[in-house]
C-alpha cells in the first residue's frame, strides 16, 4: 500500500541555493534529537552543504507549493544515502516515503545506509521499506555512537 504525503510537494534536483535549507533541516533534526551531540557549529554544518555536498552528493529536496523546503535527501555517486532529513510537521505523513521511492528508482541496483542505533525510528523506517541490517559499529564514526549498516536490493537481486 502506498501512503501519499497529506501536502503537495515536488521533488526535484537541489539547487545550490537550497543547501542553506537543507543544511537547517539538519541543524533543526540534531537540535531536537536529546542524543544526538553537536560535533559541529550551526554555521559549519550549513557551509559544508553548501560547499560539499551539493558538490559531491546528489541531492533531492521536496518542496512546497509556497517554495518552502521540507525535506532533502543525499546519495553519494555509489549509491550510499548519506542523509534524508525532514521538516519537524513533515514526519510521519509519507514524504519520507516518497523521498525513498525516488532514490531507489534512481539506483535501481541497490543502496546502502548507516543509520543510529538510538535511531529506533529511522531503523523501523528503513526496514518497512526493505532494508536489511549488514553489521553494527561500537561507533565508529565521528559522534563516537554505536550504529547499523543497512542496504536494500530490488526483488530478484543477489547481494
């Protein structure tokens, strides 16, 4: 069954102007988030969207019909998503769904994902949609917090 998101958006390419948003969603998603620790500043955190990942990543944003900017995800050239953030009143009403569906129509051979263990949403999310869990870390990452490597491969696809 497929779940429509209750607003309109569009999904599309992001601009470079889009990254100041993207990289407030960010911001916004670890200013919320008790566990998660702040390893870089407000400013840092959007300059590196800016400069690296709309460089290096390709990035998706859903947009409102007042061009407002609610969501964004990034996936890296093989395949990795780096990231699928969302506006706080966007969440649990099927745009990360279709953020989702997006990605794996442009990567129809599979994608990977690290994901928080303290993450139990994220984690739920991902493996509704059919990812599985490859291994764990005891954090070795730069927030030092334990995490999960996931990956989703079509139906039929070997791994």
């Amino acid at each position: 069954m497929r779940i429509e998101p209750e607003e309109t958006y569009e999904i599309r390419k992001a601009t470079r102007f889009d990254m100041v948003a993207c990289g407030e969603l960010l911001n916004d998603w670890i200013d919320g988030t008790p566990w998660m620790p702040r390893v870089h500043s407000h400013e840092d955190v959007v300059r590196y969207h800016r400069e690296f990942v709309y460089e290096n990543r390709d990035v998706l944003v859903a947009e409102t019909n007042d061009n407002e900017i609610h969501g964004f995800a990034a996936t890296s050239t093989d395949a990795f998503v780096t990231g699928i953030y969302l506006a706080t009143n966007a969440r649990n009403k099927g745009l990360g769904k279709l953020m989702l569906e997006r990605i794996k129509e442009e990567n129809p051979a599979g994608l990977s994902l690290w994901t928080f263990v303290a993450n139990s949403g994220a984690q739920n999310f991902y493996k509704r949609d059919g990812f599985k869990e490859v291994r764990r870390t005891d954090g070795d990452n730069e927030e030092n917090l334990p995490d999960i490597l996931f990956a989703w491969k079509p139906d039929g696809a070997t791994a």
